[in-house]
C-alpha cells in the first residue's frame, strides 16, 4: 500500500495554510510530522480524511484517487484511523467498551481485543468506566482504540500527551511493531528525541509545505553535541568547518576528522559547560528543529 499527497494546497478566506505539499509514503513506514503549532499538521490530517475541503491536489491510495465524493470519503474512511480526542470518550462507557466500539466499526471479524489489551498493559483497569481514569490512562486507551481498528493507515496526532516515561517507551515499541502489519503510520508529535525511537522519516512543515524530510537511515555524519554559552565558547578551542550553533546554546560538532583522542577531550571540555548530556551521533530531530524554525550559525575552524 501506499499514500500519496499531490500539488495539496488548502486555503481558509484569503489565508493559504498549506500549499503543493507532496509526498509518497510506502507501507511498513512511520512518519514523523513536526511544525510549531499552527503551521498545518492537523490541517494536512483533515485534508487527506476529507474533513476540510481541499483547493487543490490529490490524495491517492495505491495509485487510486479519492476525491470529495460521498462514495469516496466513505471508503477513505475505511482505510485510515484519525486517533480519537479525549472529549470523545464516554465517560459511563468502560475502557473494553470503547475498544470494541472502534474494533466493531472498522475490523469486525477481529478477535484482537485481549492482544490489543494484554499489549498495551491495561488489564487492571480496562474494565472500569472511563471516569475514574487519569489522563495518562485515557490517551493509552485512545491508542488502544486505534490498534483494535488495524486500519493500513494511522494518523496519530500528539499520541504520547499525558504519558510517563514508561508509557511513552511502551507506546514507541507498540508503534514499531504494528509497523510491520504493513502500516502507514504518521505522528505529529511535539516530543522530538522520542521520534527518533521509532520514525523512518521525519516531515518538517514550513512555508506552508514540506520544508525538510529527515531520512534517519541515511544520516551518518557524527557530532559532538552538547550545550555551551557563547561566552564560553572559546575554552572549547578552534571548531571544525561545519560546527552548528544552534538556539538553547545548543553546539554540534563534526566529528569526521577527529580521532578517538580528540573526541574524548572535546567531549570532556564540553562536559564542564553543559547543562544537559554530552553525546555522539547523528543531527536528530531536535537539531534539525532547532535549525530549521530557531536559526543556526555556522562556525569555520578558527
């Protein structure tokens, strides 16, 4: 399966909010959407469901376009899950019930609802009414929902909101594994270090497009990264061609022509500064936010 968004352009009166967005995305592919609120995310999730209507473009499913049409809007809807608001729970209704309401409207012939339960460790209060749940406990149940539907296609919109360290993690491996029913699966998330656990790519909204994909797979260079003020920047000594200066006194490093030795002391130098880790590896999703809507500075070796 594939989803595939042509020449999008989404306009509300006067004002154009998303315009020629394209992109292409195979099955057993997550996606990662980050934008600073108010830049489209949910505008492009409404378009491509048909809840808004669309200027221009396309929206093909395996190389089929689904227009604005009642016949196709309702086959869209077969395919793709929108993950459901809180607002949306009944509060009298248990947990189970909710599950089976999504399982029995999408995926009828499904008997997955132990798995989805058992999976997303729920069994001690699934069966209670959705009232006495915490936040926490009613966004896991919101994914449960949407695991329970199977549909190829998953939009998930701030997935991880009111979740605890350990939720976050489980809710990440659960992503990567129905991943591989041949899913096409794209978060808009505003908690970026944790994209990196699981998504393939990474769309960043701006201009009113797809400003930038980051490809984790394909990136390889290595940085020293860390935080420093620019006061102190000169005890870490001259920087690499190519060093990054980014907001929050945020410093990536190219380690390409370092050897082991120098890695280590500027590792150790930047230690002394830092109000954060110090860390080897690839630009992530955090630098390249940073890059991209905060600025960047870059520094020659002195």
């Amino acid at each position: 399966m594939s989803l595939e968004v042509k020449n999008l352009t989404i306009n509300y009166g006067t004002k154009t909010v998303l315009k020629d967005v394209n992109f292409n995305i195979a099955d057993n592919t997550i996606i990662g959407l980050v934008a600073p609120n108010g830049t489209g995310k949910t505008t492009l999730f409404n378009a491509i469901i048909r809840f808004i209507p669309i200027n221009t473009g396309e929206i093909l499913i395996d190389g089929t376009a689904y227009k604005n049409t009642t016949k196709d809007v309702k086959a869209l809807h077969n395919k793709i899950t929108f993950f459901p608001d809180q607002a949306e729970l009944y509060e009298d209704f248990s947990g189970v019930e909710h599950i089976e309401m999504y399982r029995d409207i999408w995926n009828p012939e499904s008997g997955n609802i132990d798995e989805v339960i058992r999976r997303l460790n729920m069994e001690g209060y699934v069966e209670n009414k959705v009232k006495t749940y915490s936040l926490g406990m009613r966004q896991r149940l919101c994914f449960a929902m949407m695991i329970a539907a199977d549909t190829k296609i998953m939009f998930m919109d701030e997935i991880m909101n009111g979740l605890d360290p350990v939720n976050v993690e489980l809710v990440s491996s659960v992503l990567q594994e129905i991943k591989e029913d041949g899913k096409i699966i794209i978060v808009a998330s505003h908690l970026l270090e944790n994209l990196d656990d699981y998504a393939d790519q990474i769309y960043f909204l701006n201009e009113q497009s797809i400003y930038y994909t980051y490809i984790r797979e394909e990136s390889h260079r290595e940085y020293v990264k860390g935080y420093i003020s620019e006061d102190n920047l000169k005890s870490v000594g001259p920087l690499e061609k190519g060093t990054l200066y980014l907001a929050g006194d945020r410093i990536c490093i190219p380690a390409d022509n370092l050897k082991e030795d120098e890695v280590f002391k500027l590792m150790s130098t930047l230690k002394k500064f830092s109000t954060a880790e110090v860390s080897l590896g690839p630009l992530g999703t955090h630098e390249h936010y940073l890059r991209i809507y905060k600025g960047e500075r870059s520094y020659e070796t002195v």
